[in-house]
C-alpha cells in the first residue's frame, strides 16, 4: 500500500511526520509524495491558533476528493488538530476514515488495518506520547539539516496558549537518547542540527532535577560532523550564564537566541501569565550583546491581547527600536477555547489587532535591514541550499538564518552543491536577505 502524509504546523510538528513515515516504512508500507497516487493520504495537523485550525480544515476537504478523483481508500487526521477536537472532525467530517492523537503516534499501522476492515477509528490519549522509543525516524527536511526535539510539552501556564492541552507536560527525553540520535544523523552526513522544544532551557529540569541544557550541549558538541548546532525557542528566564559561556567558547554553537518575548508591557506580561519582567528581560539582551557581539536576536510578539492599549503597544515599539532584534515575528492574538484569555474582558477586535501588528513589522523592516548591513564587506559561512539560476550561484543561509523562518544568502558565481558550507563576501544587504559573491 501506498501512503501520502501532508504534514502542517510547526517544526516540531515535522519530527512527528518523520517519526511515522519511519515507523511506516518498517512496517512495509511505500510511501508516495503525490496525493493522486496514495492509497492512505494522513494529515498531520496543527491547531495552535485559529488560522492553523481553517488551514488543517481546508487540507482536509481539499485531500478528501481524492477519495474520489484518485485511489485513494482512506483519508486519516493526526496531530494537534485532532488531539483537541478528534471526536468532532469523526462527527462533522464523513470523509475521514480515523484520527488519532499526539499521544498515538507509533499507532498509525494499527489504524490503517482497522480502517481498512471498515472502522471508523477514533485512537486519541493522553498526550504523554515517549520519544525515547521511538526507533525509525524518515527525515522529510534536507539532507543536511534536521531538527532534533530534546523535549516535548509544556509545564508553563501562559493565558493565550493550547499547548499543554494538546501536548501534555513538559517531558525532557533522555540524554542518551538524544546523543544517540545526533550520532546517527551525523553519520548520515548532516551539517545543521536545530534543536528544538517549546522551552529548550528547562531541558533536564522534570526528569534530572537541574536544568541541563549546558551539560546536554556540552555532550552533542563532541559529536564530531555537524558544523553548526542552533537552539530554537529559548525562554529568557532560564537563559542561565553557563549557556552564554558555552555559546561564547564553542563556534559550532552558533550566535544565534530564539527568545519568543511575546511582550514587554508589564501589565500585559501580568496578564499574559508570563514569567517574565521587562527589566530581566532588557538585562539579558544586553548580557548577551555584551557577551556574544555577533549575536544574532530573533524574537516574537502578540499583539490584540485582551485589555491591550495603544500605550502597550508603544513599549513593544519603544523595545524594538532600543535593542535593534535581528528577526521579529508579529502575531495576532488568537482567542483560543479552554484558555484563560479566552475569559477575559476587552476582547481586541481582529482588525485593531492587525493593524497593530502591521505597525510594528513596518518598524521592524528598516531595523533588520540596518542589522543585515553589519555584514557588508565581510565574509560570511553559507549553508548551501540550492542553485540560484539568475545569479550564477547559489541560495543558502548564514549563521544568522533558521530553516523557514529567516532570511537567506544569495551567493554569485558558485557552483557549490546543496549541504556544503562555502564563504561569501557580503555587498548588498536588504530588508531580510543578504548577497554576496562566492570568497573561496
């Protein structure tokens, strides 16, 4: 049989589709990219905020006419989607055959076979799925890139967010685990491992006592091959000086802070449920900067929180403008069922909400082509990612640039192969990309 697997959300979202095609693969099954050609089309789902949730929806109708214009036999749901509404897709959606949860992710084979027997099958737990256990794992991202997941759930209690409903407690793998997992994958000749969790920095603190980032880093690093180790997802409060000491000791470890502030108000955080406070926050960027002078800042706000005020706005503003972030995302808030925000009074109406986050990323825009012209005249590593036709070279990404979520690097006149990190000399800089020619 054939299976085709569409897999939406969030990188985190990726390692569970790689963590089911493997265990689809050794159980027999073909897989297939094309939907026309699949037997069992399954949708790894996310249901993070309300446009996630109209995204999973529209996949799955549009997926569902294949039952009818293709070969296909069965249409499965999975992932976060399901986790909080699986019994109601069962109910409202006669084209799906079966979901199941993030808790039952080696059980997809069982459910093909009993769909396939003509159940409609409804397999959604607790969310304490193991990660120890997990022994096949087939990567969809490129060859030399992958994302390892140290960590999964979340013990934080943020008024906005569903994660820990659909994701359960936070629960830190095991470090053998992990350093086993990075050795494989240096084995298979990977340059970049992008490790990942929705708090990296509370790695360790549930199943070792002591939060274990550090020592877990100090372990991968003598892992030889991969060149560079990013960290993604940090929270300031864990941000301990023992990580910025290893980040400043070990150039495999890149320059590179992922630190998802969400605001800065100090009512807003209040309300938010946030642990942080503005002025802890301000003292660890300008630790960091001191630390680290290439740092690179990525950052994200919301904005439409309930009770949110012009004012508030401001102070996102006012921070943006005083520490210069390399990378900002700006999302709206999104009332979110089973949440404490959801309660709340002075609910932001949408369009407010959007023109506050048009506002700022209107700031931002000039700000992070400023940081992109630190870089012009210098050399620069680029992981190669693909060739660039109508430059004569080729596309990467520096140090600076996550997967899918950063900027890129135009390289001219190289004819490098995707997976090689080459030199490039900077000489234009733009809003979020940057371009050079090849320097070796």
């Amino acid at each position: 049989m054939k299976v085709g697997m569409i897999t939406l959300g969030c990188a985190k979202n990726t390692v569970d589709t790689e963590i089911m095609l493997g265990d689809l693969q050794a159980q027999g099954y073909k897989l297939t990219n094309d939907p026309a050609l699949a037997d069992v089309l399954v949708i790894n789902t996310c249901g993070f905020i309300q446009a996630a949730k109209e995204e999973s929806i529209a996949t799955i109708l549009e997926m569902a006419e294949w039952k009818e214009k293709g070969v296909c036999r069965l249409l499965l749901v999975t992932g976060c989607l399901t986790q909080r509404y699986g019994q109601e897709i069962l109910d409202e959606m006669p084209e799906v055959d079966g979901v199941l949860g993030t808790g039952t992710l080696d059980q997809l084979d069982s459910v093909i076979k009993r769909a396939l027997n003509g159940e409609r099958v409804f397999l959604v737990a607790e969310p304490t799925f193991d990660y120890d256990i997990v022994k096949e794992r087939l990567r969809v991202t490129p060859q030399y890139s992958a994302y390892v997941k140290v960590a999964e759930g979340c013990d934080h209690t943020c008024a906005y967010c569903a994660i820990p409903l659909i994701r359960g407690k936070y629960r830190s793998r095991s470090r053998e685990s992990i350093i086993n997992e990075v050795q494989a994958l240096a084995k298979e000749g990977v340059q970049e491992i992008n490790i990942i969790a929705q708090d990296v920095t509370r790695y360790g603190y549930d199943r070792y006592g002591s939060f274990l980032l550090p020592n877990l880093l100090q372990d991968l690093l003598q892992v030889a091959g991969p060149a560079w180790f990013r960290l993604l997802y940090a929270y300031p409060t864990h941000f301990t000086p023992e990580l910025i000491k290893l980040m400043r000791s070990n150039s495999r470890l890149l320059d590179y802070v992922d630190l998802p502030l969400q605001h800065i108000s100090p009512r807003i955080l209040q309300a938010m449920r946030r642990p942080d406070n503005p002025e802890q926050v301000r003292r660890l960027l300008y630790t960091l900067r001191e630390a680290l002078p290439q740092v690179t800042l990525r950052t994200t706000f919301i904005v439409g929180f309930p009770g949110e005020t012009e004012r508030d706005v401001e102070l996102v503003a006012d921070l943006m403008r005083e520490i210069q972030f390399d990378h900002v995302g700006v999302f709206t808030y999104s009332r979110e069922e089973g949440t404490v925000a959801a309660e709340l009074p002075e609910q932001i109406p949408f369009a407010i909400s959007e023109e506050r986050r048009d506002y700022l990323m209107s700031l931002q825009a000039p700000i992070s082509k400023s940081r992109n012209e630190r870089y012009l005249g210098q050399t620069v590593e680029v992981l190669v990612e693909q060739s660039w036709a109508e430059g004569d070279g080729i596309v990467g990404r520096g140090r600076k640039d996550a997967p899918d979520v950063d900027g890129l690097v135009y390289v001219h006149n190289s004819g490098a192969k995707p997976g090689q990190i080459i030199l490039a000399e900077i000489n234009q800089a733009l809003e979020y990309d940057l371009v050079g020619v090849s320097g070796a």
